[in-house]
C-alpha cells in the first residue's frame, strides 16, 4: 500500500510539473531534482498558485519514503526464527515445498477414470 502511494504522489508530482515544462528523468534522482525545483522559491518556471499545490505534496512523499524505509529496516531485522518473517523475506513460490511431491494432491489414477 505504502508503494502504491508513493507511485502515486511521485506521478502526480511529475504530471503537475510537466504542464510547466519542469520535468528530470525516470527514478529517484529524478524524482529528487523535482523536489528541489518545488522547495525552491527562486525557480520561476513553476507560478505561484501550482507551487502552493506542489507544496502540499511534496512533505506527503517524504514522510511515505521514510515509512517505508522503517518497514523494511523491519523485515531485515526480525528474528530468522519467526516462519512469518522468513516468509516475507522469500519470493512468492519459492522453496521446498514447489516441487515436492509432498505438496501435491494425492490421488489414485484409478479414481480419476472413475472421475471421467
């Protein structure tokens, strides 16, 4: 969820700023350049009442940044132990349990002609 708002507030930023001619490249240096464009009072290019707006988004995707840094500080350091940490640090569908024939259903081949 914390990814999708910051996609979200970052492509929002980006498309404001673009109807300006204001735009940096794709990732979070870009993204960083933009920043610094919004907190500078200086910097014309973007008018009055559109920075104010900008203003306004610009703290919501540091503070979305920052938790999502400390969920992932988190992760790394939960116990090894713990069967749910160890889970979210895995990939989906990895481990023993894909091709072990352990964790496939159990039939008879006599019961699937019956089935037919």
């Amino acid at each position: 969820m914390l990814n999708r708002q910051r996609t979200q507030l970052s492509n929002s930023m980006r498309a404001h700023m673009s109807e300006f001619s204001v735009v940096a490249p794709v990732g979070r240096m870009g993204l960083d350049r933009l920043l610094a464009v919004v907190a500078n009072p200086d910097d014309l290019r973007i008018p009055a009442d559109a920075r104010i707006c900008l203003e306004m988004l610009a703290p919501q995707l540091v503070v979305v940044k920052k938790q999502i840094l400390e969920n992932d500080r988190r992760i790394r350091e939960a116990p090894a132990a713990s069967c749910a940490s160890h889970r979210a640090r895995r990939p989906p569908a990895s481990g023993r349990c894909t091709a072990s024939p352990t964790c496939a259903p159990s039939w008879s081949s006599a019961a699937a002609w019956k089935a037919r």
